[in-house]
C-alpha cells in the first residue's frame, strides 16, 4: 500500500489542476496496489473538493473507498 495525502488525492480527481493532475494520474496507473490514506487526510480532500468541484468530485473520491482502491487507516487495515 501506498501512503497518500490530501493533495495528491485533489489532484488525483481535479484534472483542473493541470499538471499536477496529469502527474498524479500516471503515477497511480503505476501503482500495483491500493492507496491508503487517513481520516483526516480523507475528510480534507472531501472538503476541498467540494469547494473546486461541488458534490460530484466528492462522489468520484468516494468511489475509491467502494472499489477498495483507497483504504482509510484505523487501527486495523480490513483489505
């Protein structure tokens, strides 16, 4: 697992962020296996989604959870 913080995660989704999200995106398609991230990372990117892209971009990062391509970090990791 990969260890990701907000950034990445906007810009993983916001491909206006231009480069960023060109760079992000060819990373995670080199990624064998899922991202993790924490919750406050997670609630983070959900905000500042929200605030570039409005319910629809926050929809796209929930989707992540639900394919299990990103694990949010407890004191147990579930796979």
């Amino acid at each position: 697992m990969i260890l990701v913080d907000t950034a990445p995660l906007i810009a993983l989704i916001d491909a206006g962020l231009g480069e960023a999200h060109h760079r992000c995106v060819e990373a995670y398609q080199k990624i064998p296996s899922p991202l993790i991230t924490t919750w406050c990372c997670f609630t983070e990117a959900m905000y500042f989604l929200h605030q570039l892209r409005g319910w629809f971009a926050q929809d796209i990062l929930w989707q992540f959870i639900e394919r299990k391509a990103l694990y949010l970090h407890t004191d147990r990791i579930v796979p």
